[in-house]
C-alpha cells in the first residue's frame, strides 16, 4: 500500500512540474514576441491643438532597427506614418501627428511597429486619441490638401 501512495504522489508532482514548465514557457514565448527588439516602459498618445503627440519610452533596446508609426480610425486599416529611428536603451521618444486635423475622424488609434535587425516584427499595445479640432481648422486643413 505505501507503493502505491508513492506512485501516486510522484506522479502528482510530476504533473504539476509540467504544469509549471509549461506556464514558463508560455509567458517567455509571449514576452518575447511582444518586446522583441525593445522593452516599452509606456507608450501614450494625446491631442494637442491641431496635432496628435505620441511620446513612448524604453528601458532596453536590443538589435531594434527602427520604430514603425502606424495609425488607424475605426473605420479604415492603419497605415504607416512614419519610421523612427532607435536612440539607444533607456530613451524618450515622441513624434507630432501633424496630418490628424487634415481627417474628419475624432478618433485614431496609434501603434509602434518594432523590427528588429533580422526582420522580426512586434506591435506595442494600442493607443486611442480622441482628437477635438475645430470645424474651421479643419476646413482650411482640407482646402489646403487640395491644392498640394
């Protein structure tokens, strides 16, 4: 009788053991895909005036090629803005959207595309900006786009 107590308690910790392996490699796999090439301290975003700022933070930059600045509104799929190019770990970063009041969209939504030097891509967590221009800047942006 005690053998087989044995048996069964062995195999218990054997299951948990896996259990555990694999909730670790679980959450390396998923932080590793997320900050691949940079670790984000934040990333946020805030209307100003006519233009939408972006400001984002890293503690680590590990083979990171570059920043890729995309945006979106709810109803279109984003679109590259602009490439960023990296400063080195622990480095404050911002970048002005000066096209946003050019839209007639109140909500965008921005994201950093990260590449690394090989190639591999990962995507920050979403930023929404509620983006209040008024209807005359707006207006004049559009007039203006027109004759460009």
């Amino acid at each position: 009788m005690v053998k087989s107590l044995d048996k069964v308690v062995t195999k218990e910790y054997i299951l948990s053991m896996k259990k555990g392996i694999i909730i670790l490699f679980s959450i390396l796999v998923i932080a590793a895909a997320v900050y691949a090439g940079t670790f984000l301290d934040y990333f946020q975003g805030r209307s100003e005036g006519e233009d939408v700022l972006l400001e984002w933070k890293t503690s680590a930059e590990v083979d990171l090629k570059h920043f890729a600045i995309e945006r979106k509104t709810p109803q279109n799929p984003y679109i590259e803005l602009a490439i960023v190019e990296p400063k080195g770990s622990n480095s404050f970063y911002s970048y002005v959207d000066e096209a946003a009041y050019k839209t007639v969209d109140l909500v965008f939504i921005y994201k950093l595309k990260i590449v690394d030097n090989d190639g591999s891509t990962s995507f920050s967590a979403e930023v929404t900006v509620s983006h209040n221009v008024s209807g005359v800047k707006r207006t004049w942006g559009s007039i203006k786009a027109m004759f460009r």
